[in-house]
C-alpha cells in the first residue's frame, strides 16, 4: 500500500540523522547565521504554536538561526501545510501538524496531501485522544443513545468519536465548522453538543475550571494525569466491561477494534518538506532532534500546562508507520462511517 511504503520511507531516511546530544561541527557551521521559517497551520496561543514557539529560543541557541513562526489557519490549516510542502528546497523550513491526521489524509492512493512531501522529525507529544462532557455525562450508559459532538472537521471525527461510540453501542453525530478546541468545549457548555474528543493536554484544560470533566480516554490503561478517568480498550476497560455479556467472537472482534483505535493517538509532529536540498535536510533533523531533548524546550512547555511525549528522528517515522498501520485497519469502518455522517 503507498502509505505504509511512503511511511517507511521516511523512517530510513530519518536512520541516517540523529545526533539527540547537539549539533555536529559541520551542521552547526551550515545553519549558523541561517534563516528558519516555522509554519504553523493555527491560530497564535493554541497548542501547535505553543509548541513551535516554545522551539524558537532552543533552536536559535543550539544553531544561532534566525526562527520566523508563521500562524496560518486558513482552510482548517490546509493553506498553511501547502505553504510548507511547497516551501523552496534551499530554504530552511518547519512543519508542526496533528500527525495521526496528516496520516489518514495520505490513505488515498490519489493523495497529494498530507504526508505527501514531507518528513517526520520528530514527535512532541503523542497523549491519547480524551472525551470532554458536562459532569454526569457517563459512558457505560450510551447504549441505545445518539450523542452530538462539536468538531473542527468531520475526518478527525470520526474513529475517536463515532467507532469509540458504535463500541458502546451508541451513534454519534456531529457539529463542525469549531475553531479549536476551547471552542469544542464552549460549544459543549452551551449545550449545542453533548461533548467533544480533543488531546488528553486540551481535554485537561478545558477541565481546569471544573465545568467539564474530561470522561473517556482513548486509550488501553490508565494514564498517570487522570488515574481515575475510565479508558477505551484493554483489561479493565469500558468496551471490556460492555462487551462482558457477548458471545466470545462479538466481544473479541470490539476488543480489536478498541485496541487499533487505541493505537493511534494525538500526536503532534514536526515535519520538513521533503523537497528540501538534501545536506540542508539533514542538518535540520539533527538540530530539531537536539531542540526536542533540550530541557530549555521542556521548561517552556510545560509553563505553559502542555505536556509533552518526546520522540526524535527515528522513534518518530516508527511511530507515524504504527499509526499507519492501525488506520489500515481501522478503514473500512471508517470509511462507512465518513460517508453516512456526510449525507
């Protein structure tokens, strides 16, 4: 298939990178004094510029460049990753894009979006996907229900919300067209959706003021910032509990489904263009790998209430080939569903 050959690609081009403990002589000589465009496909304050800007002072420390971030949300961020892919190959230049969502648009054999054009860096934070509700909103009582969610796009949708909902026996529908994620959660408070599915670091945000509670995670065990918060797949989990009473080929076959989706997280990625003059490429990988285990970038972020799951070159073209593969599987279902909500 062209996404799992395209995927693999890009983790033996990123073999050949790495120096996680700084800049090689060569590089730093190379990217000294240079100019580095970072383009983020989202409003200024969010998590993706968090992220990118919170790069900015390590990258022009490690490599005394000259850091340009560019927030472009136009076109659910669509404008801003055209932007990027089609960025001049003897210029330096940054990517920052949900991964997991670049990897679903790259599913089309006819694709020219997504990951077409580019490679992964490196990955900044990789925490599941979590259900934001109004206190009392329970997941073991869905059965037989129609939930709303409110949504920025329909294709982000659909497997952490509509197929999470199908495994607890409930239908989902949706409200699109939000801009981020506070305005997920506004629009929950207002009562136009019942809930909405964002990062597990925007879902406890949202959950600061106590309002709304964070009450699904995507996920196959408990994780360390919500001990207590029920989770999707695995032993012990809502589709576990749920299916307790079905024959065991029924209750095997969600078990997998809950898994695959479990699987593919939220993960925010750092990206280059792949166009770019090979030696410049190379170079920038070995910089953003030392940016992203610098404690500096860590500090910033964390200030900020984000979290983060650090992965550099290599780990990260593995993990985007993961997420991958559990959307192959996870695309008939996924599918069916994207059609029936687009009637």
């Amino acid at each position: 298939m062209r996404l799992i050959s395209l995927l693999a690609m890009g983790a033996t081009l990123a073999a050949g990178t790495a120096c996680a403990e700084g800049l090689s002589e060569s590089c730093a000589s190379r990217l000294a004094g240079q100019r580095l465009a970072f383009i983020v496909p989202a409003d200024a304050g969010g998590g993706y510029d968090t992220y990118a800007r919170s790069m900015v002072p390590v990258i022009e420390r490690l490599a005394g460049m000259t850091v340009q971030v560019s927030n472009i949300p136009a076109a659910g961020g669509s404008v801003g990753q055209i932007q990027a892919r089609n960025a001049p190959p003897g210029e330096y230049t940054l990517f920052i894009e949900n991964l997991t969502q670049m990897v679903l648009q790259t599913m089309d054999e006819e694709a020219d979006e997504g990951m077409v054009g580019f490679q992964t860096l490196a990955i900044v934070d990789a925490t599941p996907e979590a259900w934001v509700a109004l206190p009392g909103f329970d997941v073991m009582a869905l059965a037989g229900t129609t939930i709303v969610a409110s949504q920025g796009t329909l294709d982000g949708s659909i497997l952490p919300i509509g197929v999470a909902a199908s495994l607890l026996g409930a239908e989902a529908r949706y409200i699109t067209g939000y801009d981020g994620s506070s305005d997920f959660g506004a629009a929950v408070l207002r009562g136009e959706t019942d809930m909405t599915s964002v990062s597990l670091s925007s879902a406890l945000r949202l959950a600061q003021g106590g309002d709304l509670q964070v009450v699904l995670l995507i996920a196959d065990r408990p994780h360390p910032l919500v001990p207590d918060v029920p989770y999707l797949a695995g032993e012990g989990g809502v589709v576990d509990r749920f299916t307790a009473g079905q024959d065991a080929g029924s209750r095997a076959a969600a078990m997998d489904l809950a898994q695959s989706i479990a699987n593919i997280p939220d993960a925010r990625g750092i990206m280059a263009p792949s166009a770019m003059e090979p030696d410049k490429l190379a170079c920038l990988s070995e910089l953003v790998d030392a940016a992203v285990v610098d404690p500096e970038f860590a500090d910033l972020v964390t200030a900020q209430g984000r979290t983060l799951a650090i992965l550099t070159s290599q780990d990260a073209a593995i993990r985007a080939d993961e997420i991958a593969r559990a959307l192959v599987v996870t695309r008939p279902l996924y599918e069916a569903m994207f059609e029936a909500a687009s009637e």
